[in-house]
C-alpha cells in the first residue's frame, strides 16, 4: 500500500500539506437543480468544515492555511484543496479565477478539486487539462458507493455510470483521480464495501479515499439516526473492515485516507472516532502492519 504522505515525498522530496479552500460554491442537490435537500448525510457547510472562511480571498485562505501549520512545517509545499461543496459547479470564468489564483501561489505544488462526476462539463474539463500543464491538478470525485440501491437512499443523483465517463474524460486528458468512498453507508455489508474498493481501484483512479460515515447534527441522516432507523458503525468493525479493503488497492493506487474527521461542533455519531490519535494507532498496528 502507497500512502499519500510516501506518494508526496517520492514526487516533491518532502512532505506536502493539503489547505482545505472554499470557493463558495453551490451543488446541484441543493440549489433545486435536482433536489433542494442534500446528500443525506451532508452538513450545511457542504463537507467544508474545516475549509477557510469564503469570505477571504484564494490567497489569503492559503495564508491562512499556512498559519496554521507553521508549527509543523517551514519553506514547505501545499495542496490548494477546493472542498466545501461542489468545486466545479459554478461559471467557467469564476472557475479560471479561483483556480488560477490557488495555482499561482509559489508555495502550492498540487490544485485539488472536489466535485462530483456529473459536474465537469468539457469546457471545465479543457480548464483543468490547461492548468495541469502548469502544475498537477487532482479531481476528488464524491462517489462513495458503487451500489445504486444507496446511491438512492443518499440522494447522490447521478448513476455509477457518470463516474465511469467522468474517469475515463479525466485520464484522457492526463488529470489524476481521486475517488471518494464511505463506509458504513446504511443498508451495506462489509461486502458491498469491499466490491466498491474492487471496482474504484479497477477503474484506472489514480487514488482513493476510504472515509467513515459520521453522523452530523442538521442531516437528515441525523434525523434517520435518532428515529432508529440508521446504525452507525462500532470501532472494531470498522477496523474490520479495513481489514478486508485495504489489501484490496493496488500499489498503483495512492491511499489518501482510511477514515476521517468529523467536525465535533456537529458530530452527533459514532463518538468513538474523536480519538483519533488511538484510531490511527489501530490502523497502522492492526490494518497496515
């Protein structure tokens, strides 16, 4: 297994830290374009809790990331990470804009976008191939689940086959892919799981993102969860499942995350994952020993 932190050194010769950006962007599952609701298990911060404010400018959102791992790391390299929401739903020319402005930040060795598949029209696509000639540019696409049968009940919009086309547009034009997963998602086996890593990772994306389903207070998943009706994952479980997932990626594939932080303001379930440090560690002694 390839981790991303080994993946950055092998490229950049040392380690590189990812700034979480908002560039108030909207969704389509929000805005009425196909539902007004969300995912299901989305906060109102579109998954970009821990993005800058969109009220700062692109670069100062970046200097602003950079305080906060001053400790940590000096003269360094960054990731510019559009994560709040949709990152390429919006106008082509306030696309260029934003973009341009993260990728010409001397200190930013990588542009990130999160978007969903149904979201990269060519003209954005054309966008992302010019820009990734002047430095990489990564697309993170929010797939979470192979399975149609959940892709309903989170209300994600599009089906499995619009992540197909969306990878194979983004290989061609020689832009690395990210693919997002959840575990835990309601109604799936540790099977169904599994069968979502094997299909990802069979698919040519270039990384993944395995992320644990938190339950996050204003969701209706929320609202699932306290009527009874949702289980969240146990800790042992999770580690379980791991277990059977991550032998399944290829050293072909870069291992961005094996789980994930849910904003603890909001975090309604499972509690047990705001140990992180004490997760981590039965990662890396149970799951990657």
């Amino acid at each position: 297994m390839i981790t991303l932190n080994e993946s950055m050194r092998a490229r950049f010769g040392s380690k590189v830290y990812k700034i979480a950006l908002d560039g108030g962007f909207t969704c389509p599952v929000r805005d009425g374009t196909l539902d007004t609701r969300g995912c299901i298990f989305c906060s109102a911060g579109g998954s970009g809790e821990f993005a800058e404010s969109r009220a700062l400018s692109i670069t100062e959102q970046i200097e602003r990331g950079k305080e906060r791992v001053g400790n940590k790391i000096r003269d360094g390299k960054y990731i510019a990470y559009f994560q709040a929401y949709t990152g390429t739903y919006a106008p082509l020319p306030r696309l260029r804009a934003l973009y341009r402005e993260a990728i010409r930040h001397p200190d930013v060795a990588v542009l990130s976008v999160a978007t969903r598949p149904d979201c990269l029209p060519e003209e954005v696509l054309d966008l992302l191939e010019e820009l990734n000639r002047e430095k990489p540019v990564w697309v993170e696409l929010g797939l979470q689940s192979i399975h149609e049968r959940t892709a309903a009940y989170i209300r994600r919009g599009y089906p499995l086959a619009v992540y197909d086309r969306a990878v194979r547009a983004l290989k061609a034009r020689g832009i690395e892919v990210i693919t997002h997963l959840i575990l835990g998602l309601p109604g799936e086996t540790a099977e169904d799981m599994c069968e979502s890593v094997r299909y990802v990772c069979a698919g040519r994306t270039d990384g993944i993102k395995l992320q644990l389903l938190h339950v996050l207070e204003g969701t209706d998943l929320a609202r699932e969860y306290r009527a009874g009706r949702v289980r969240v994952l146990t800790e042992d479980e999770y580690i379980g499942i791991l277990k059977r997932c991550v032998p399944l990626i290829p050293d072909s594939v870069v291992v961005h995350r094996l789980t994930g932080d849910g904003d603890r303001r909001l975090l309604l379930a499972p509690l047990w994952s705001t140990d992180k440090k004490h997760v981590l560690n039965r990662i890396r002694s149970e799951v990657l020993r």
